[in-house]
C-alpha cells in the first residue's frame, strides 16, 4: 500500500487539488481511498490518499478523480469547514474507475470538552455540532485524564444527500437535547470516580445510554507461613 498526503490552507483548494493530483500521477498511486482532516483552530486542511502503485494511469482515471475531488471540496468539504466549525476526518472511497462513493461517507468529529466551566458549558458545543447527526452516529468515545473528561469523539456514516441536508438545516429536538444531556450527566459523574478513562458507548437511532460495567474486583491474599520454634 502506498501513502501520500498534502496540507494546506482550505481556501486554496484549485491549486492544491492539481498539486496533488499531480502527484499522485508521477506516482502511479491507483487511489483507493482518500481521508481529508480538518483542524478548525489552524483552519488547515491535511489531504492523505491510500493505494495500490501500478505501472501507469489512465487519463480518464486521472480526470475522474481530479474532477470529484473538486467537486467534493465545494459540495461537502467546505460547507463542513464554513457550518460546523469543527475537526474532523472525512474518508470517502474510490472505486477502479476514480468514481468517489458519496453513498457512504465517513466522517469522525473529535471534539474538545472545556475545562473548568459548568457541564452544560462544557458540552454545549460537542452537542451542538453531534445531536443534529445522531441518527448517523455509530458509537461515541470518551476520554477523560485526572478525573475529568477531555474528548468526545464520534463516528459518522453518511451519504452527500443526508449530510447536506443535515448541514443545511441542523435540527436537535427537545428531547434528543434531554437524552444527551442525560447521558453527559452519568459519563461525568463516572469520570469523577477514574483518574483517567478511555471509552466507547454505542449509538443507537439516535440514542446513546451511559451503561457501567459490572467491575470485578480481584482480591489479593497472602498466606504468611511462621516456622515453628524448634
């Protein structure tokens, strides 16, 4: 398997895209998948590809994904930079011909918890940006250090329909707010008890439930055997 990547600011997304496919020409790279990460604090867009090398490409192989991958960065990539605001990793396939599966998007969103503020406060933004995509959600991971959580992170699989739809209009119903807000309460409370925690919580049709495992404690005994006075 082959790797390449670039980085760059997301709004010189024209050059960067014929830089980069231009690399993956001289390389011979047959792309397999491609894996975007966003980080919002340094508005910096990293580019990864993952194949096979062949002993050349087809044009029409080259054109087809040089003109998906424009148009995934101003159908999907920048309306989730400009209306999200957040990080995140967006891997989309390709198949043998340079066609990108937009049916089945991947798109992780970590997150960081404030410190030292209300709980509300500190999940008000995660919430903000995951609860609108909840039904697409698969599993959720906390990771928390000193007895408090850092990271939520959450894995989202989507298709470029049900995305857009989900950008354009972000809806987080009274009682999808409830549930989450519900489950926060537990996860911190839990937290509290671990000097560090590292979790993953299943997702449900939108629902996420806080479950504590059962904890076995394991008992240490020692048998002191005293020599008996001759």
């Amino acid at each position: 398997m082959v790797k390449e990547s670039s980085s760059n600011s997301y709004y010189d997304q024209e050059g960067e895209i014929s830089q980069f496919c231009e690399r993956i020409r001289e390389k011979n790279i047959l792309a397999r998948e491609m894996e975007f990460e966003y980080k919002w604090r340094a508005n910096n867009l990293i580019t990864r590809v993952d194949g096979t090398t062949t002993l050349a490409l087809t044009p029409a192989f080259m054109d087809s994904v040089s003109q998906q991958l424009d148009l995934l960065y101003k159908e999907v990539i920048t309306p989730l930079i400009e209306r999200v605001q957040s990080n995140f990793v967006l891997t989309v396939k390709i198949d043998a011909l340079g066609h990108f599966s937009l049916d089945d998007l991947k798109i992780t969103f970590k997150i960081d918890l404030k410190q030292h503020v209300s709980l509300h406060e500190s999940f008000r933004i995660p919430f903000r940006i995951l609860i609108p995509f909840s039904e697409y959600i698969d599993y959720l991971s906390l990771r928390g250090q000193g007895h408090n959580l850092k990271v939520i992170e959450a894995e989202v699989n989507i298709n470029k329909l049900d995305l857009l739809d989900v950008i354009d209009c972000p809806i987080a119903g009274p009682k999808a707010k409830e549930q989450w807000l519900a489950f926060a309460i537990e996860a911190t409370a839990e937290a509290k008890k671990e000097h560090s925690i590292n979790v993953i919580i299943p997702v449900s049709e939108g629902e996420v439930t806080w479950e504590i495992p059962h904890r076995r404690r394991m008992q240490h005994v020692e048998f002191l055997h005293k020599k008996k006075k001759k």
